[in-house]
C-alpha cells in the first residue's frame, strides 16, 4: 500500500552531444546509420501492444535519396481504427488507477533509455526519415523527447501538489484523474519530440491514447514505441494507426468516447477539426480538450542598435535550421535601413558558407524538404519572387528534386510589406526581407498578419526590447536568440496560431479533470 509523499528526480536537461570527428557518439551514430541504410524497415501498427500489418504497403524514401529505399509502412483501415479506441478504452481502468509514481517511473525509464542505448537508433531513423541533419536529429529526436519526458513528470508531480485551502473544521482536498474516455493525437513531420509528446503528455496523465503520426514521420515513430514498450509502457496506453485523415476523423469525431484532441499541424486542418467536433458535441459522453499548435509567420525584428553579426545569425540559424520546415522558424525580418548593408554582406557570407546535400555528410547543413508536395509549394513562393515587380531575390533561389527534395536556402527582399512570402506560411528556407526606417510603422505591419506564434526581436538596449516585446501580439517572443521548443517553458501561439499549449505545465494539465472533496466535521 502507497503511504508516503513521493519527491520526483529533479529533471535537467539533457546535454546535446557534439559527434565531433573520432568522438565515441560519431562512430556509434556512423555504424547506426550505415546499418540502417542496408536494411528494410517494416513498420507496422501498434495496436493493443501488438504488431498489425495488412495487405496494403507504402515504400519509404529519405527525401535526400529518392532511389534507396529504407523501409515500408503498413496502411489500415476504418476497421484498425476502431481496434485501436477499443484497445485504449480496455486499457483506461488499470493505466488511470495505476500510482501516478509508477506511470512517472515508465516515462523516465523511457527518458533513460532514449538518452543510452536507443540514441544512435533515434538519430539514424530522424535522419534518413525526415533528412536532418546530425544535430538537428540529435536536439529534436533525443535530447527534447528526453526533455519532455523528464520535466513532464515534474509538472505532474506539480500539479498533484496544489491543494485548496480549508476552513475551520473542514479539509478540502482535490484529486486529479484523467478524462473520460481517450484522447486523439495527431502529431506532424517535423519535429520528433512534439509527436512523442503530443501522445506521451496526456498519456502519462493516466490517458489512453490513439496515435496518428505522420506518414513522413513513422519511421523514427516506431523506434519511440520500441522505447516505450522496453520501458513497461502497458499494452492500449499509446495505439498507433496509419490510415487517411479522412477516415480517422470520420470514426474517432463520431465516437462517444472521444475525450480529447492534442495536434499540430496547419490553420486549415485545425479549423475543420474543431468544427467538426462542435456539430458532434451531443454525442459526446462529455465536452472534449482540444489543444492545436497550428500556422505561423515569425519574423525578426531588428532595431538599429543591434549587432550586424549577431542579426546575421538569427537570419541563417533562425530561418534556415531544418530547411525553414519549423513552427518556431524565423520566416520574415524587418531590418533598418542603416545596418542592412553589413546585415547583407554577413547573411550572405554565412549562406554560402553552408553546405547542402545527403545527411550522411555530417558537413552539410542543410537537407532535402520533407516531400514532393512540399517542394513544389515552396518552389511556387520563390517564383512568386522571380516574376514579381516588388520583389527580389538576393540569395539562392535554385530547386530541384532529381536525386532529392533540395531547395537551396533563398532570401528575398522585397518593398512591398503585404507581398505575399511577407504574409503567407511557407514552411521551407525562404526568408522574405524588409528594410524600414519607422519602428512603429513596422511593428504595426508585423502584427498584422491572422499568426500569432513567435516573434524575434534584436536589439542591443533594454529599453527598446521591452517597447518592442511589448507591443507584439504573439505567443512567444523571443530577444536576442532564436527560439527552441524547450519543454520546460509554455509553448504555443495566439490568434490563428493555436489553442492552448503543447510545452510546459499547461501541456499537462490540458488533459486532467479535478474532483474536490470537502470533508467536514463528523459527528455521531
């Protein structure tokens, strides 16, 4: 029997390892990726803790190598998506009733082992599945999905600690338990450790979860299900399907038993899911959660007083870090016209500096975007550039998908503020630039978009950071560094950039319901 208050380890971030050349982590990850290569992953469903496959396969091309194949997914059906709700729904009573300290332990055994044996596997399966670079796999898949596991144990402890305060004669105490029935994750390409998040957050709660990743994301999704599984993770916790969106949605937003959405992905998507789930609100047993990270169009502010040299690596790291394809990306600047010479030479001397190609290279910085739709999105807004009267492009601008999705990192610049790369998301390595002479000028035509994610604001006076912060309207803000998805912190947008949050305490706490008790005097 559980009689005592339990202290969670206190949670540190992971350190990012530096796969310098002759270094234990670079050998490792040499031998991983080069076994991964030779080998054909087969990546099924995980149903009730079971393995699912079915009649009908989709091969698996990193999108840097469109000739070597790497694997093949299995793709359900209407049916597989009712088995995975009935897996959860079977597994809800003994994983909610389980000691919150022994769901803690999973997550951080999990935590452990993502961080030891399973690191090179994790990195190897983010690089040759969604074309990312060594660092950028190592900071995505292993060091935030370690993150979020870690601190999420924290906050939940956290939360299990607020308590009401009770009067004279009377004790009033709350209990938190999980929602009603399961929760619906929805998870999308780019960033690994969101889409372990999305389902592992309300998961450790005491939710039983169906998992739909992303098809360009499922093959570094099966290795976060081998880690769970090894770290005792029940069997119906976490269900992962790969079927249309049309028909998940079809059945799970029909389902009685629907209790939550955690998503990521575009403003379109977002806006039919909540309107579905609206017209269905009678059939469900109760009102669900939904929390959506959706679109943005960050930008970088920059003041006269800021540094050239430090605009200049906002611009390449901030923009062009996992080819532009990140939420928290710096996807337009506004640059004062006294610094923007010396801003241009540096950019432009950083730029040239990186080298594009295969992941395997660890010396290229930059890879192949994520798919053929995506190419040829991003290929449109630069041609927009190219034949446009107000606009100019100053930097790269070459694309092309004969050996794979490669689109070399592009800086327009442009007079035009409503110009439509200065408006639109375009989720790839397009950077869009404005010169401005007016500081509010400017700040009223960066808030005028429907976004509201992250904004960037470089300056070397505290006063000014604080006027500019101040008068922004977006969810994060972030001065003098571009923006990590760090667990330990809120992270989301306002206006048409989402609901709730995916990071921090409220990403947990989006998926519990409270029952308050109050014990009075007794009398016989």
């Amino acid at each position: 029997m559980s009689n005592a208050f339990y202290k969670v380890p206190v949670p540190v971030n992971e350190p990012i390892l530096e796969y310098r050349p002759g270094s234990p982590e670079r050998n490792c990850l040499k031998k991983m990726l080069e076994k991964c290569s030779n080998e054909i992953w087969e990546v099924p469903m995980i149903i009730d803790g079971k393995e699912i496959r079915t009649d009908k396969t989709e091969d698996i091309f990193p999108p840097h190598d469109l000739k070597h194949k790497i694997g093949y997914f299995y793709e359900g059906e209407g049916s597989h998506v009712y088995m995975a709700i009935d897996a959860a729904m079977k597994a809800k009573p003994a994983w909610e009733t389980m000691p919150w300290e022994d769901r803690a332990a999973i997550f951080l055994k999990a935590a452990e082992l993502l961080a030891g044996p399973y690191r090179a596997k994790m990195n190897a399966a983010v690089m040759l599945g969604q074309s990312k670079n060594v660092f950028q796999a190592e900071i995505d898949g292993v060091v935030e999905l370690v993150d979020f596991y870690r601190f999420n144990v924290q906050f939940m402890s956290d939360i299990y600690q607020v308590q009401p305060i009770s009067a004279h004669n009377r004790w009033n105490r709350t209990e938190y338990r999980p929602l009603e029935g399961f929760v619906f994750a929805l998870s999308p390409f780019n960033f690994t450790s969101i889409a372990g998040n999305l389902s592992g957050a309300p998961a450790l709660m005491g939710n039983t979860i169906v998992w739909k990743p992303a098809r360009t994301q499922l093959y570094s999704a099966k290795v976060i299900m081998e880690v769970l599984d090894e770290a005792g993770l029940p069997p119906g916790v976490i269900n992962i399907i790969n079927v249309s969106g049309r028909i998940a949605g079809d059945i799970i937003f029909n389902h009685r038993e629907f209790a939550g959405l955690h998503f990521t992905g575009s403003v379109e998507t977002f806006q039919k899911l909540y309107e579905t789930i609206a017209k269905n609100l009678p059939k469900y047993r109760s009102f669900p959660r939904i929390v959506g990270e959706t679109g943005g169009k960050d930008f970088v502010m920059v003041h006269s007083s800021a540094k050239p040299v430090q605009v200049s690596t906002t611009l390449s790291r901030g923009a062009f870090e996992y080819q532009g394809q990140k939420c928290s990306a710096a996807s337009r600047a506004y640059i004062p016209e006294s610094i923007w010479p010396e801003v241009r030479e540096l950019l432009t001397e950083d730029l040239q500096s990186f080298k594009m190609g295969d992941v395997m290279d660890f010396r290229n910085f930059v890879n192949a975007v994520i798919d053929e739709k995506a190419f040829d999105s991003i290929s449109w807004y630069i041609d927009q550039a190219r034949n446009a009267p107000d606009a100019e492009i100053i930097i790269g601008g070459n694309c092309d998908k004969t050996e794979g999705y490669f689109i070399q990192p592009t800086v327009i610049l442009t007079t035009n503020p409503q110009f439509i790369t200065m408006q639109e998301e375009i989720f790839g390595p397009v950077m869009p630039i404005i010169r401005f002479e007016d500081t509010e000028e400017v700040l009223s035509a960066a808030n005028a978009t429907p976004y509201g994610l992250a904004a960037f604001v470089q300056t070397n006076t505290m006063n000014t950071a604080i006027r500019m912060y101040e008068g922004l309207e977006f969810g994060m803000i972030c001065v003098n560094d571009w923006l990590p998805a760090t667990p330990e912190a809120p992270f989301g947008g306002i206006k048409q950039s989402g609901l709730g949050r995916e990071c921090g305490l409220e990403g947990v706490e989006e998926y519990l319901e409270s029952k308050t008790v109050f014990l009075g005097g007794v009398t016989t």
